[in-house]
C-alpha cells in the first residue's frame, strides 16, 4: 500500500498519551481504519484519507511543511517547534502544562529566583522565550528525555517539563514552581495551499470532530414539569434553540426535552428541581450537529 497524493493526509502520534485519544475520535467520527503499533500508516476504508502516525515531535513540521495536511498534536509541540500551522479545533483531551519545578529541598521559591541557575529540559524554545519574557539570566541545558532526574544529578537546579497529574514530580520529589504555559491536544490544518476537493475533505472531517466534541460537552435532558413551570424552565435551559415541549396525559403537566452543557450540568438540574421538575432524565449525546 501507498499513500495516494488526492487522499487527505491527517498525522497522529504513533505512541504516547495523546494515540489512544487521537485514535478514538477519528473513529468516534466514523473513519473505519486499521492501527498496529508497527504501522507508519493506514488507508482509511470509508473516507478519502491517510492517517501517519509519527513521532509528536515531528508532527509539527510536518504538517508547517504541508507534508501532511492536517496533524492532532499538544500545543506544547507547536509552541516548541515554532511550527507556522492553523490551530483549527482545540480537542479537550491531552490537558497538561509546561511547568518549571525545583527539587522540594530547593532554596528557588518564585521564578525570580531562577537567576543564575541551571534548567534542564526537552523545552529548550519554549524555556528560553520564558526566560526572555521575564528577564531571567539562567544556563538552558537541553536533554532529550526525563528531565526529572537531572536535579538529582547535581546537572541542573531546575527543570523545565510537562506536568499532567503532577505525579512523575512528586515521585521525584519535585515541587511546581512555575506556569510556563497550558496545553492540550490540538487538531491542527497546513497553511500550505491546498486543491479544492482536498478543502472539502477537510471541511467534512472538521463538521465531524466539531459534532462529537460537542456532544461529549453536553448531555439530552428529559423531565417532566407543571405547565406553569415552563418559562422559569427556559429561563434555566435555553437549550439549543429552545426546548422541546411534549403536554403529557396528565393536565397541567408537560414533558421538556433539552441539552445541557456538561460543564454547568449540576446546576442546571439542581435549579430545575427547584421549580418543580421531577423525573429528569439524563442520557448522554453521540453526535450533535448545530
Ligand atoms: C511527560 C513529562 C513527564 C510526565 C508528567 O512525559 O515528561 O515525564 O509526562 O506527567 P504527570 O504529571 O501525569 O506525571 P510524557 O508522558 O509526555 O512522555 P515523554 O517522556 O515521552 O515526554
């Protein structure tokens, strides 16, 4: 198999904490493709696309240079390699953050502190325009991996690295001293020029993911109500447009159809209770198309 150059050609990280994720939403999308951790790349079966699957690092550049045409990869990738990409969909998965940290014993307790001293890190870019920004005078040392133990060396005071749970610098008995920047996974399209149909592709993929992201924030909400309670009810839930109201066999009763966003969802139900609803029902979203 070869990739075909009219297919879109979409990089994905071939092993590492954002695959998993990556690959359950291209398939939560509908792509129906085969993934074994020793493939360099997949023919998609139902759609006009090549999925690569390379080294995060990598992706960046690749997608920049128009090699591939769309690329799921953290910020943290795109910020350190400097990559001339559209950020298109932040994809809500993969959160961490580039953090600097000391050693717990440390003297280092505000970033001010960092003058004068050794910071290792696989983040030498993003590191230094820190630096830059705040006027600190420190030695960048540049590893290519665990930067967590370099403290412990006596090669560094610091580290500059991703931190996720926060458990890899606990474990090494590191404490956060410093936001540097926040990331997450990011679907990311060329700047290249690209033919017209390949445009389209893009455009039917991005109706996809944009369907499934904002069907895992939301959540359909049935319940039950007193007709009286309507306008307080739309009051609380506007819902798409507005909800969708069902008279029950009971008089004076009604049924209320909605969505709610995941993230005020609590509320939402605890104020709907409040004024009379009963019998709520919650069921989860698979696509949702505005
Ligand atoms: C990052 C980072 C830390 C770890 C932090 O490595 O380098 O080692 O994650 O995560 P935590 O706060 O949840 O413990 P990653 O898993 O991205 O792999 P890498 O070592 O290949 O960079």
């Amino acid at each position: 198999m070869t990739l075909t150059d009219s297919n879109l050609k979409i990089a994905v990280q071939k092993q590492g904490r954002l695959t998993e994720k990556s690959l359950e939403l291209l398939e939560g999308i509908g792509l129906d493709f085969d993934f074994s951790k020793d493939q360099l790349f997949a023919r998609c079966r139902n759609f006009d696309l090549d999925l690569l699957f390379l080294r995060d690092n990598d992706i960046p550049e690749y997608v920049q240079d128009g090699v591939c045409d769309l690329g799921i990869v953290g910020r943290n990738m795109v910020v350190e390699k400097r990559a001339s990409v559209t950020a298109v969909q932040k994809l809500g998965f993969g959160n961490c953050r580039l953090a600097i940290a000391v050693p717990e014993s440390s003297k280092i307790t505000s970033w001010q502190d960092l003058e004068g001293s050794r910071i290792a890190t696989t983040y030498p870019n993003s590191l230094e325009a820190f630096l830059l920004e705040k006027k600190i005078k420190a030695e960048v040392i540049c590893i290519s991996g665990s930067a967590e133990i370099a403290p412990s060396l006596n090669l560094s005071d610091a580290i500059c690295d991703l931190v996720s749970s926060g458990n890899t610098l606990r474990i090494n008995g590191l404490r956060e001293l410093e936001l540097v920047f926040e990331s997450q996974a990011v679907l990311n399209e060329t700047k290249a020029s690209l033919p017209d149909p390949k445009r389209q592709l893009i455009n039917r993929l991005l109706l996809r993911v944009s369907a499934v992201l904002k069907a895992q924030r939301t959540k359909y909400v049935l319940m039950n109500a007193p007709e009286s309670a309507l306008e307080k009810i739309k009051a609380i839930i506007p819902g798409l447009d507005s909800p969708t109201v069902v008279p029950l066999a009971k008089p004076g009763m009604i049924a209320v159809h909605s969505v709610v966003d995941e993230e005020e969802f609590w509320e939402v139900i605890e104020q709907l209770k409040e004024v009379g609803a009963t019998s709520i029902l919650v069921s989860p979203i698979e696509k949702l198309i505005a």
